[in-house]
C-alpha cells in the first residue's frame, strides 16, 4: 500500500516521513508547553520572596540603569582595547612556545624546558594572582612613567597566562595530525622545518579554531581582571557607580554588556565546532 | 645496479621486522613485492628512502651507501619517491598545490616556473579538469593519482609504492594501475608492494616473496607464478590465486 496522493503532483511522503513529522510535532509542543510553565512560575514566584522588594530596587533600578550604562559602555572600550592586543600576542606567543616544546637541535633544549616550565607555572598559577604580582611587581622595581603603566603589565600578565593555555592547544592540534602525513612529506624530501610550516601547521591551526574561540571568549571576560590593579575599565566603572548610587544596577549593566559579546561569541564558536563535526564525518 | 640492498635489518622493539633482507634493482625495472599482510613489506619500502632508519645492513643508490648513519636523508629523499597505501595528500591544499609543494620548497623552483611540468603530468593521466580541486573532492582513484603526480613531480629516479590500489574499490584499480603501466613505459625504476596479483604477473621484471621478514623466493613473474620452488611460496600463491 503506497501513501501516494495520486493527482496532486506532490511528491509522496514515506510512511517513515509520515511518522517522523507526527513525532516532530508531538516533541515541539511538549517543549513549548513545558518552556511556558518553568517561565511562568519564575515570574510568578520570584516576586513572592520576601526580599524581591529589596533586590529589584538596588539590583534592577531602571533610573540607575539608564543613567550609567552609556559611562558603562565607553569604559568597555578600554576592555576591547586590552583585548585587541592581548588576543594577537597571545596567539604569537602560544605557538611560539608549543613549537618550541618539539625543538629537536640539542643547542635549544634549554628552550624546551623553558616552554615545558612555562606551560606549568602559568597553568598553575590563578589569573588573579598574576595580575597582582606582575602588574604590581614589575612597577614596584621603580620603572619610570610611562614603563610603570598597569596597562602594560596587567595586559603582560593576561598575555602570559593565556599563551600557556593556547600553547596547549595549539600543541594537541600539532599532535592530532596523521603521522603519514609527516610521512608523505618527509617521502618528498621536505626539510622538518618546512614539513611542519607547509604541512603540519595548516591543518593543525584549523582543527583548534573552536577551542581558540572558546580562549577569546575567557579572555575577553579575564580582561576585568586588570580592574584590580589600576585601569578603569567597566567593572571597576562599574563600582564607582555602586558607590555613587549605592546600588548594584551597574554591575547588572555590565554583565548586559558582557553577554552582548560573549553570547554571540559562544554561538559562534559552538557554529564552528558543530561544522568541523560534520566536515570530518 | 640502481638500487642494491644488501641484508637490511630493522626492528621495532622486539619485533624484528625485516629479518635480512637483499634485493637488486636494474635501472627501468619494474620490481613487485609480494606477500601476506605483516610479511615486512611496508616496512621494507620505508627503509629504501630512509623514512625507517635501518639496523643494519646498506642501501645502494647508483653505488653510493646512502643509509650511512648520521648521513642527511632529506637529499635521498629528493631522488626517490613513494606513494603511499592511503594516498596522504595534503587535505587543505588543491592537487596542484600538493604537487607544486615539494618542487617549490626542496628544489627551490618558483610556482610560474614549475606549472608547466605539473600541468602537463595532470594532463597526461587524465586529471587535467581536476588541478584545483581538494582532495576531499576527488575519488579514490583520482587522489592515488595525484599523489603519483605529486611524487614525480620531484623528478625522482626510483619510485616506491605501497600498496597504492588496496584502499580502492575494484572498479578504481585499474585507472591507477594503468598509471604504473605508463610510468614503466617511460623507464622508470619502480618498487611496488602489492596484493594484485594478476598485475605483478603481468608487468612487474622481478617478483619477490615476502614472509617473516625475509624474501622466501625471487624471480621473473612467469617462473615464481608458475613453478615455484618453495612450499611457502607455493602455499601462499595457491591462496592469493584462488
């Protein structure tokens, strides 16, 4: 028996078909019914706290709201500045130190270890507390203006922090590539050198584009971190504003800011990784 | 002699691979190895161009000892090519890419100036309208040609080839072969580890049998298929040739 709609000039659907699409709409209003109870007895119930008063005066306050989000958004800008060239110095300096990890000329095996070491320490060691101790260290050796800076050392400190970490995936990327391939170009007589530039390294950047983004995005959010060690940047505009205020309705505004960035970022990097999914299946 | 080999020893671990192996190739002979999967094969090829340092023993190239140890493999490498069972081309590169590579890098010849060679071998095996295409976007067939391709564009003096048809459907096979066909045609000295039988009777000059590391028996293709000497060889041919 055939399910064909003779004259209708329709393609005929499957029995299969058929069955999925009944699936498909039984499974959709599940979830939309279900979507609309938890949202309902959020908005319904929150209010009932007995504090919610309180919280929505000094966290959601519209006036305080509109009033310092446009100073919220300009003291962003130091934050993309700080990432804008951190990002590239982390991106250099990680792949600097995982090739150096595979150096085999005896004469570099200091430069080995040293990665080795690098790796370790900064991985080790919180971001927080690199801040502090780069950013407030090295100017406390009395370099003058402008060397003193926390811009610069607090960016050093990011730098440093995140190179140990992209070095890692740069390097996993490095090893996840075939050996035949090395093979293949090795058969053609390729020095290592341009083996790895020509052949390993392409391959190996492409396969860790997601994990990088996802790298971005943390920095992107660590880059309040220098707050504590200087810069007015938005979370520390942020703070002014409670203190000004005395109201959290700033940092609210911040994290607004944040995730207009970071939302998308996601979305995007988890766009990419679903997409290398598919093209290597 | 082209390429003379003399008791090449290689292990891994414990597991001696090539358990003494010699073996003598003319210039313009086609030589095809034979033998179950493990019998050493593979492992033999990678010796010759040095991709496997060996133990012991001596590679010849036109009577010079190139598996000297400590002696710089990349120049070797240059004058003999290999292509490999599972084509390796390089995947973020188009074909003619992959074939211009090595001569840009290694000899140092700029794209203009090499374009014309590689066109021309695309061309001759039939892969003219498929120069800038990914690998990906080949077949089978095609890929193991480009990876020929990009192996003689290297103007190498010996090729090896590592059962280059065993990953390909059977209707596949024999545009690849025919490649070899021509490429013997030209006089090229040629190794080629193989499981297709009917073609190693046919063209090859030499034929070796392979089994634990050793070649059991070596002669020319109508001799070891139809009278073989040892029971090995006459166990394995009754089986490949069911």
């Amino acid at each position: 028996m055939t399910i064909a709609d003779e004259g209708s000039g329709k393609p005929a659907r499957t029995r299969r078909q058929i069955y999925e699409d009944g699936l498909r709409k039984r499974s959709l209003m599940i979830a939309g019914t279900s979507t609309v109870a938890v949202v309902l007895a959020i908005v319904l119930l929150v209010p009932l706290a007995p504090g919610w008063a309180a919280v929505k005066k000094s966290f959601f306050n519209w006036d305080v709201f509109s009033a310092t989000f446009p100073k919220l958004l300009d003291a962003f800008l130091i934050d993309v500045m700080i990432f804008a060239w951190c990002a590239p110095a982390i991106a250099v300096l990680g792949l600097l130190i995982a090739l150096a990890r595979d150096v085999r000329n005896p004469a570099l095996y200091p430069l080995r270890i040293f990665s080795a070491a690098f790796t370790d320490v900064f991985r080790g060691v919180p971001v927080v507390l690199t801040v502090y101790l780069i950013g407030f260290g090295i100017p406390g050796l009395g370099l003058p203006r402008p060397w003193n800076s926390p811009y610069i050392w607090g960016s050093l400190a990011l730098i440093l922090t995140y190179s140990a970490y992209v070095a890692e995936i740069f390097r996993s990327g490095i090893e996840s590539i075939h050996p035949s391939q090395r093979a293949a170009a090795e058969s053609l007589g390729l020095s290592r050198r341009d083996t790895m530039w020509y052949v390993i390294l392409p391959q190996a950047v492409r396969r860790v584009v997601p994990a990088n983004m996802n790298m971005l995005i943390a920095l992107q959010k660590d880059v309040a971190l220098l707050s504590f060690i200087g810069p007015v940047e938005i979370f520390r505009q942020a703070g002014v504003f409670k203190s000004l205020y005395a109201n959290f309705t700033p940092y609210v505004g911040a994290a607004v800011i944040f995730l207009a960035i970071t939302i998308p970022a996601t979305r995007y990097a988890d766009y990419l990784m679903a997409k290398q999914r598919r093209d290597r299946s | 002699m082209k390429l003379s080999l003399r008791d090449v020893q290689k292990t891994f671990g414990s597991n001696h691979v090539c358990k003494g192996i010699s073996l003598d190739v003319q210039e313009g002979e086609l030589v095809c190895l034979i033998g179950a999967s493990g019998s050493g094969k593979s492992t033999f090829l990678r010796c010759i161009n040095l991709l496997e340092p060996i133990d012991d023993g001596a590679v010849y190239l036109d009577g010079q000892d190139i598996a000297v140890p400590g002696l710089d493999p990349e120049p070797v490498r240059r004058r003999i090519g290999m292509v490999f069972q599972s084509y390796n081309l390089f995947p973020h590169m188009t074909a003619v890419e992959n074939a211009m590579l090595a001569p840009r890098r290694v000899r140092g010849v700029s794209r203009d100036a090499i374009r014309p060679e590689v066109s021309a071998l695309f061309e001759r095996f039939g892969l003219g309208d498929r120069m800038e295409h990914y690998p990906d976007q080949l077949s089978g067939g095609q890929q193991q040609r480009v990876a020929i391709i990009r192996a003689l564009a290297m103007r190498p003096e010996v090729m090896l080839f590592d059962e280059i048809t065993s990953a390909l459907d059977p209707q596949l096979v024999g545009e690849v072969l025919d490649v070899l066909l021509a490429l013997k045609a030209d006089g090229m000295t040629m190794v080629l580890a193989t499981h297709e039988m009917g073609f190693a009777r046919e063209a090859a000059d030499k034929v070796c049998f392979l089994a634990d590391g050793r070649i059991v028996e070596e002669g020319p293709p109508d001799v070891l298929f139809t009278a073989p000497k040892q029971p090995e060889t006459q166990a394995f041919l009754e089986r490949a040739l069911k």
